[in-house]
C-alpha cells in the first residue's frame, strides 16, 4: 500500500471512531431516557417515508413542560427506518393523529423528547463502526 492507501485507512479508523462513539452516546441517551420525567401529548402527523426503499415511519407530536409548547419526532433513539414498508406502517399506525401519547422529555433540555425510552436500537451503528475501525486499521498495517 503506498502512501496514500495509509491516508485511507487512517480516515477509514477515523470514520470507524466517529460512528462508534455516536452510537455509544445514543445507547446511553437512550438508557437514560427511561428515568425520565413524563407528560401527555398529542400526536399530530403520522406516517410513512419512503426514501428510495427504506421505509420509515415519520411520527410528530406536540407536548407542554412549564407551559413551553415543543414538537418532537423521535420515536426511540437510533431509529431509521428500514426495508420493509410493514414494520414502519406498524409503527405508524401505533401513533395515529389525534392520539394522546405519554411523553418522555429530557429533564435539563425538554426539547429532546422520545416516545418509547430506553428501547436500544444501536447495534447496527455500533457493529459498522467497529467494522470500520478494523478495515482501516488493517490498511494502516498493509501500508
């Protein structure tokens, strides 16, 4: 590997840590998420994205803490959707508009807000990091 292919793989382990080290952050947010304070909202968009087939569902809701009106989408942290159309209508359909749903909101910023807490979904994010982190380390190394 010449030069350059070392620059490559040095970005590549750096892309790696950077994809890592978010979905760690999300995983732990997301933990957290479970101890934190509830109020009721009111769901008003629902539903599904297709961007060029990943499907996701697109969730809004609108909330109150301290009389300070918020809008949130997350449904559980590290959600993005995925190939298949019926799990994101199942979705969906869980939160139609109009319902009152019980929301999760940060205690220190009530803007981030989540509807099902503490529900992981970053595995994917953290086994493509790591993935990353080895093939660039591996092209530092050949290099």
């Amino acid at each position: 590997m010449t030069g350059g292919g070392v620059v490559v793989g040095l970005m590549t382990m750096v892309l790696g840590v950077v994809i890592t080290v978010g979905s760690v952050r999300q995983s732990r947010r997301s933990k957290q998420s479970g101890a934190w304070p509830t109020v009721v909202g009111v769901v008003v968009k629902s539903r599904v994205e297709d961007d060029e087939g990943t499907y996701q569902a697109d969730v809004t809701y609108e909330y109150e803490v301290a009389g300070c009106g918020y809008y949130g989408t997350r449904i559980r942290f590290g959600y993005c959707g995925g190939p298949r159309r019926g799990s994101a209508q199942e979705l969906a359909a869980a939160y139609p508009v109009g319902r009152t749903v019980a929301i999760h909101y940060d205690p220190g910023g009530p803007k981030e807000s989540v509807l099902q807490p503490g529900k992981d979904t970053e595995t994917f994010g953290l086994v493509l990091g790591m993935f990353f982190v080895v093939a660039g380390f591996a092209g530092v190394l050949s290099g």
